[in-house]
C-alpha cells in the first residue's frame, strides 16, 4: 500500500479528544486514606472512669496469698539457669533479698528433660524437691469420684510444684504430673537447699522467722476473712470483724501520646481547597494516636492488659490450639465476663476448632458489625495482640465496668484545648520557616480492679491446620 492510500483511509477527528477534555473537567478526590485504622474495639468498649489529678488508686481488701509468680530462666545453648532473684517468687522465699545465697541455690538447680507422656512425680511418693518448669506443658493429674484420672490442672513455662518439699521433710505429692509436651525441667532438691542453709546464717533466720509467723485466716482468694457466725440460736456471742485494707494500694498515672503535626502556612493558605489540608492532617494524626493508645493498653508493661493479669488467672490451652473447651475453662475462671479480646488469626483458629466438632458459635450485631460469640461472650478482633515467631498468641478475656468491680479505662475530660475527651490539639504558634504546628496529646490508662476480672488464654497455637 502506497503513502497516499494510507492517508486517504485514515478517518478525521470529529469530536474533541478524552485527553485534552480532562484539562477542563474537575476531578474528584477522596479523603485521604490510612490502611493503619483498625476498629479499635477496645477503645469502643471498655468503660472509662475520669480521672482527677492524672491518678487513679484502686484500694482492694488486705490479701496474704503471696509468691503466687513464674519464675524466668536464662537459655545459653542447652543449658538452662534459673535466675537467682526469681526464686523469691517461692513462698518459702519471699522478701528473701541475699543475692549470694541465692545464686547458690541456683547452681544447685538440676537439669532435666522429659518425653512426652513421661511421668514426673506421682501420688503419695515422698517429695524430695521443687520443680520449676523452664519450658512445656505439665498435667496435674488425680483421682476423680469414681477412681478415674482426671486432669486438675495444666501447667506452662514458668510454672513450680512441690516447694513445700524445701521445708518439710516429710511432704510426699498430692498428685501425679505427667509431661504433655517435651519438657525441660529445673530441679532444686532438698538435701541441695539444706546444704546451702546449713551454711547461710541469714537463710536460716529467714527460715526461722517464717515458722514463728502465726497463720492467717483467709478466704480463698487470699482476703483476709470476716468472722462471722450464722445459724446459732440464742444469746451466742458473736465475734468481731473488721475489714482490713492494703496499707500501700496501687496507684495508675495517666499515661500519654504525643506528636506536633507541623503544617506549611503556604499549603494551608493555597491547596485548601476542596478540602481542608489542617483539618485531614490532623484527623491522620489523631487516628494513629488512637491507634497507639490501644496499642500500649494492650501491650505497656507497667498498665497493659497482658502484663497486669495474676499469674493464676492465666491458662495455657490444653492442646495448643484454641478449642471450646479453653474459652470455657477461662470463662470459668470469672463471673460476668463481658468480651473476649483476640488477634483475628486467634479467632480463625478456634474457627476451625469448632468446624472439627460441628460447632457453630453464635453471632450478634454490634453497632452494625456481626460479632462471632462465645456461651454469649463477644470475641472482638483486636490486631495489637502480639503474634510470636512461634505462631503463638493470647487470647484475652474480661469483665468490665467499676460496679462490676472489673476492668476499666482512664482518662481525665476537661483538658485545655480538647477535641475529644482526654484528647487534645494546640496551636504552638508559627515559626520562622512559616511552619504551623500543633500539639496533640492524648492522656489514658487502664486499671484492673479485683485480679479476677482479668484472664488469659495464653500460648495459643494459630498455625496449626487440621
């Protein structure tokens, strides 16, 4: 085909073009947008007390329950160390500060491992020793009614039995444990800790000063008990009470986020059209604060929910996985339990352990949300729950609210400059470089009222698929 043919069957243009007509047309634009913004269900749902004076004390009734912690162990190859200062977690050694004396006793730690399914002490034997439990799952295991075995309890890492043993020669187990798990296991023997004793002066005036001190009437959650008298007839004397308070109750301070959101007088004065450019970079920044705040809630290691929880009030699950029959027994551990907290992976996981038994958990409508429940307990998704290398997670659950005697927030409404409660935004002025800055800060904390409003389901198992 020659050039002139090519020409002729071209067609002209007969309208203006996509392009051109785009330089006319207004384009419309979103508001900028943050994949970093979550639900923040916590946020949403926790009860908030205000807060004067950026403290918040929370005054319980005078307990004697003590060395009720873990003990932490040091890992260098495959040995395993006790830390000396953890063994005051042992009741035997509480507020027992000789650091030498207790490296000694550290170094007279044995070293153990168990295979799965192995017994490690059982009932009615003598018990010769403490066992602390650097890393498994240990079963303790006694007689039901009807003279079969039942599991009592489920031990983790960090866990201890048998301290009773230090001091009383003629302690024998109450149980038998058995290794769920592969087990590694520190011993401190008897014969061990006397040798020690033998030659410490101050651990045997420890030792002395424990047996004088007289035993104290409690309850089972380690209150001091009101005497009382019920079902006497007559004129019988009725005895005294009085309630008695912790003498140094604990106090939560306000915690606070914080950045300056720096804008260029140029841009706010010139691009501010259609939209305001202060207005969504603070609403940006107010969000990541937001998110932050949940974050340190969860996570703080001086008011986050995951450190504050008693060491009693923590499970492991009974076969890795999130099954029905954990969230039961955490439910157990508290009554009115208002939600369930859980990484969404956390919440597939024990998905997939309900389609294993045909399960179908219930659902309900929050706030135009479906929420998936549990014995009609909510499980919010909540991202800030950390997820280890090891694929394992928690699975926190809660009762809320200062009536309930439960969990709550805190913060303090009223604050200079406030935009939302607790939360505030300041103009700091402009500076030589015509830069606009703002202050904006957000004060929070969370308290945990009575140790039982608070339990975990921890070391869960997501990455397991069956």
């Amino acid at each position: 085909m020659s050039v002139g043919e090519e020409v002729r069957n071209e067609q002209p243009q007969r309208s203006l073009g996509t392009a051109a007509a785009r330089n006319l047309a207004t384009t419309t634009k979103s508001a900028p947008q943050m994949q970093e913004i979550s639900a923040r269900w916590l946020l949403r749902v926790l009860p908030w007390v205000p807060v004067q004076g950026g403290a918040y004390r929370v005054n319980r009734r005078l307990t004697y329950a003590v060395g009720d912690g873990r003990v932490t162990f040091v890992k260098t190859g495959d040995s395993v160390r006790v830390i000396p200062a953890e063994l005051g977690e042992l009741p035997v050694l509480r507020d027992y500060g000789d650091e030498g004396v207790l490296g000694e006793l550290a170094d007279g730690c044995e070293q153990r491992h168990y295979a799965p399914g192995e017994v490690l002490t059982g009932s009615g034997n003598p018990s010769d020793g403490v066992f602390l439990l650097a890393h498994g799952r240990i079963e303790k295991l006694g007689t039901g009614p009807y003279g079969d075995e039942t599991v009592l309890e489920v031990l983790a890492d960090g866990a201890y039995f048998g301290e009773q043993a230090l001091i009383d020669p003629d302690a024998v187990w109450g149980f038998t444990t058995r290794a769920a798990t592969a087990c590694t296991v520190l011993v401190l023997p008897r014969a061990a800790f006397a040798r020690v004793a033998d030659r410490s002066d101050s651990l045997r005036a420890h030792l002395a000063a424990l047996r004088t001190i007289p035993g104290q009437r409690a309850n089972t959650y380690g209150e001091r008990e009101i005497d009382l008298s019920a079902g006497h007839v007559g004129e019988a004397r009725l005895p005294g009470a009085f309630v008695d308070y912790e003498a140094s109750p604990r106090e939560y301070e306000l915690s606070v986020a914080q950045t300056v959101l720096r804008v260029h007088t140029r841009v706010a004065d010139l691009y501010n059209q259609p939209m305001d450019q202060t207005e969504h970079q603070l609403r940006l920044t107010i969000e990541a604060l937001k998110e932050r705040q949940e974050h340190e809630m969860i996570n703080n290691r001086d008011f986050g929910l995951l450190h504050n929880c008693e060491y009693e009030q923590r499970i492991p699950p009974h076969d890795g996985a999130p099954g029905p029959d954990d969230l039961d027994e955490l439910l157990s551990r508290r009554r009115g339990s208002k939600l369930f907290l859980a990484h969404p992976q956390a919440i597939a996981a024990f998905g997939r352990e309900c389609n294993r038994r045909g399960l179908v958990p219930e659902s309900i409508d929050v706030e135009g949300t479906r929420i998936q429940t549990w014995r009609g307990v909510p499980l919010y998704p909540c991202t800030k729950i950390p997820i280890t290398d090891a694929r394992t997670t928690s699975i926190i659950c809660m009762r809320t609210g200062e009536a309930e005697q439960g969990v709550v927030g805190l913060r303090q409404s009223g604050i200079p400059d406030e935009v939302e409660p607790s939360l505030s935004v300041r103009f700091m002025g402009i500076s030589e470089q015509a830069i606009t800055s703002y202050l904006v800060t957000t004060y929070y904390s969370a308290a945990v009222l009575v140790p039982d409003a608070l339990g975990i389901l921890e070391n869960v198992e997501i990455g397991r698929w069956q």
